[in-house]
C-alpha cells in the first residue's frame, strides 16, 4: 500500500525545472504529493536571455561572455533554491555534474 504519491522530476541545468512542468508540479505539491528535483548541473554554460540585465544600473552590465558565465553560475544555485520553493518542491537535489 502506498502512503503517500511522489513524483520526480530530473532537469538538466537549473531553470529548466521553471519552463518544463512547473505548473503540474505546484498543483500537485499544493495537493500534497511529496515532489522531488533532481539538477543534474550548475548550468555553468548558460546564456544571458534577459537582455534588459546588462543595460545600464543592472548587474549584467559591461561583462564580457567569460564574467557574464561566471556571475549566472553564481546566481543559479539561489534562483533554483527559489523556483524550487515557489513551485513547491519538497526535496531538491543537485548531482553536481558540470554543464557542457
């Protein structure tokens, strides 16, 4: 007999777990099925998609690609540990694997 329903989501870079399910999963962890993510990478190589973060006043602003890397990998492991809590996660779980 199963207690309790659990799903697992397995991402590859931090912030997939943002675009791919994230609406089913908030409705079933608010439902209380016990959720898990589990983020293969840091997403080290990742790409600025927000431009309107290196206009001027904002913290992309000026850095050439190698800084601009290094501040997203900086940033990912909070906005992850964000996401994760507004969706609802109940466990989150990073593999530590390096992004390609």
């Amino acid at each position: 007999m199963i207690d309790q329903l659990s799903l697992l989501t397995v991402h590859a870079h931090p912030d997939d777990e943002a675009s791919k399910g994230a609406p089913t999963l908030a409705k079933y962890a608010r439902e209380g099925v016990h959720t898990t993510l589990v983020c293969c990478t840091g997403g080290e190589e990742g790409d600025l998609n927000n431009s309107a973060l290196a206009e001027p006043g904002q913290p992309f602003h000026g850095l050439d690609a190698a800084a601009t890397k290094q501040l997203l990998a900086e940033l990912r492991p909070n906005e992850l540990a964000e996401s994760a809590r507004i969706i609802g996660f109940s466990r989150v779980e990073m593999l530590g694997y390096r992004d390609s």
